[in-house]
C-alpha cells in the first residue's frame, strides 16, 4: 500500500488507497453479518458529525500509531494489501440489543439486564470507521486500537474473497475467531494489553446467558483456529480452504457428518414465528447451554452424540407469551438417552428459578428429542410430530 496520512490528520473526508474506488455499502452486507461479533460491521449511512479537536487529540493520543499504520501493521502480518484505507473520526455510537429470545427462555436471562444492551467501541459505514466518542474519552486506547485492527481484517476478508465457509451455520465464528486470532497476534508487538482471548467457562466473567449465546462457540471456535494455524499469515489460507462441516469438529476431530433434520412449522392466528430457522444451534451451544446448570463433564457427554438441531420461536400475537421449541436428532439412541436424562436435569433447575414458565423434554423417536419451554400456555398447546428426518412444531392448531 501506499504511505498513508502520516502528518496526524487521522480523519481523511473519504477512503484512499492503491485504487480510487469508493467502498460501496452494499459490499459489506454479507461481512457485517458474520462479523458482527466483534463491533458490528454495518450502519445505516447516517451521516457522522465531524469531531472536534478535542476528540482527535484524545484518538491520536490513545493510539500507538495512526490508523493508517495501524492497518498497514495488519496488512503486514498477512501479507496481503487493502485496496482502500477507511476514514476514521470520532463520534457517537449507539447501543445495540443484543438480546435474543431463545436463550432468554431456554437459559433465562442474565442477573444484570443492562447487559443485554452494548454500545460497539466502533462502526463502519462503508467508508468510514467511527468510534465511539465515550471510548476515546475514557481513554480506551488498547480497546480502540484493537477494534481498528480487527475492522482491517473484515476489509481484507473482503477485499480478497476470505469467506471462511460462510455458508456453513458455524462459519461465522471461524471467520471472526480468525480475525481475532491476528489481532491477538498485533496486540503482542504493538499492544500487549490488548490482547483479549477468549476463556473457558469459569475462567470467563461472562454470565450463563452470554456463555450461552456467544462466548461457548467464540471460545471453542478460537481454540480449532489456533489449532489450523502456526500464524497470521496461515490465515488466509484458512478462510479460502474448506471448513469442517459442524461445529462439532471444534469439541472433536473425529466428528461424524452432521446428520439430516428438517423443520417446518404451523401455527394459529393466535401465535406467529418469532424466529424460525433452517440453521443450527450447533453441538457446542448444546453443550453451552448444558454446562450453564451441570458440571463440565455431564454437559460434554451429553452432548457427545449431537448430529443435528434445529429449533423454532414462537410469540403470541398479543406479545405477552414467548415460547421455544428445540429438536435434537442423536448419532444413537443410546446418546438420546444420555441427552434426555442431563436435559430433565438441567431443566430442573430452570424450574426452580422461576414460576411462569414450564420446561419439558420430549421423546419423538429413538434418536429424536426435544425441548419445549414457554409459558403453560404456550407448551399445552405445542404438538410437535416427527417422521423420517422432519418436525412438524404446532402451536394452537390442536392434536
């Protein structure tokens, strides 16, 4: 690349760079879906105020280096080039929700709820990097470097085609693990209190419902990335080679194919789909969600013979009720076996946390379970019905 802005002007008014191209917004649809765990990459164009002095000086001081090194630090350890250097400036970010109905039900919510809204250190308009005014105030610098590091990752995985087997339910966290894993590796020549991996359960201070959610499958996918990987400059070559086809493969190499599973759903005037989807939990937040009520051991067994999930959420239409339906199919009947006694276990305990809801595990075939949670409402009149590899969930449409 280029030499950049080096004089301290850290806000240029538009990206520069080895071409002249403007970066289209649309171009980063499919990146900011599968990167925005780590400060989302998206935003809607709203036009950002141009920061004071104040703000620049505060940036410039918190950073190692400007920007535009920063991002050439990145381009070095993979050795490959942007074809444009975002802008950067400061200004303001807003929360987001980052609550989801599923583990809210199936694991509960977490003890402080303002941790379901967080504001991102940044984000990116497609041509811009803003970031967070309260971030750069705080005196953040580490944090902010780091996220600068991690949005020149995103823009290389664009720019150069490393979808990192997107298409696959899991390839999201493969994707942003990756980049993760070379951020850590800039944090340790340029920031070394940036450096942030993820940590298991029990050494992590996430709550069970962020374990659940997240932090299980960002933990498990960082630990195969290093595995698949000696440094930033095998990363590439990681996102342009074929992902495993399961997250299974995170917990174990010898993991089977996953197996087949179809969901369909139907339902009354009175309920409507909350999110139903043809994806996957996936065998790790299996075990994740497990874990949050059962000791390490149990939860990993249980999970073991995971082949396949998918799962259903279901609102009244009235908004007052919101119920979850989730069906495994295991490699054995024997595996489903294990399942159903660690998830009546589990589910025990959930029982015991709070009165307005019910939680149940079903058998649907030898190999087939599935769990049920909502209101009393919303689990009496839930019919599920399963026949060669496909669950019909019924809600208040009767037996």
């Amino acid at each position: 690349m280029p030499d950049g802005d080096e004089s301290g002007r850290l806000w240029p008014d538009a990206a520069t760079g080895r071409t002249a191209r403007g970066v289209l917004l649309a171009a980063l649809v499919v990146t900011a879906g599968v990167v925005a765990g780590c400060g989302a990459l998206g935003g809607d164009g709203t036009p950002t105020p141009t920061p004071t002095p104040d703000a620049e000086n505060r940036l410039r001081a918190n950073l190692s280096a400007s920007p535009t090194t920063v991002f050439q630090r990145v381009e070095d350890l993979v050795g490959a080039e942007l074809q444009a250097y975002p802008g950067v400036r400061v200004g303001t970010v807003e929360s987001e929700n980052v609550s989801r109905p599923f583990f809210l039900q199936v694991v509960g919510p977490p003890e402080d709820r303002s941790t379901l809204e967080q504001r991102p250190v940044a984000r990116f308009d497609g041509q811009t990097i803003t970031v967070d005014r309260e971030r750069v105030a705080a005196g953040e610098g580490a944090v902010i470097e780091a996220e600068l590091a991690y949005y020149a990752m995103g823009l290389l995985g664009r720019d150069h085609g490393w979808t990192g087997g997107t298409d696959r339910p899991h390839g999201g966290a493969i994707l942003r693990q990756s980049y993760r894993y070379v951020v850590d590796a800039y944090a340790e020549q340029h920031r070394p209190e940036a450096a942030d991996r993820p940590a298991p359960y029990g050494e992590s201070d996430a709550s069970d419902y962020e374990w659940a959610r997240e932090d299980a499958v960002e933990y498990y996918a960082y630990q195969w990335v290093s595995g698949q990987v000696d440094s930033p400059a095998d990363v590439p070559g990681l996102l342009t080679g074929e992902s495993p086809p399961s997250d299974e493969h995170f917990l174990a190499d010898d993991a089977d194919e996953p197996m087949a599973l179809g969901i369909s759903l139907n339902t009354s005037s009175r309920y409507r789909a909350a999110q139903q989807r043809a994806t996957t939990q996936g065998a790790v937040t299996t075990q994740a969600v497990l874990r949050t009520g059962l000791d390490e051991a149990t939860a990993r067994q249980a999970a073991e013979g995971w082949g396949q999930d998918r799962y259903a959420v279901v609102r009244s239409t009235d908004g007052n009720a919101t119920g979850v339906a989730w069906v495994h199919r295991w490699d054995s009947a024997a595996d489903a076996d294990e399942f159903e006694d660690a998830m009546s276990t589990y589910l025990k305990g959930r029982r015991e946390e709070t009165d307005d809801l019910r939680f149940e595990v079903r058998r649907l075939d030898t190999d087939t379970t599935v769990v049920v949670t909502g209101p009393p409402s919303f689990v009496d009149a839930t019919n599920i019905t399963y026949e060669s590899g496909n669950v019909t969930v019924g809600v208040g449409t009767g037996p």
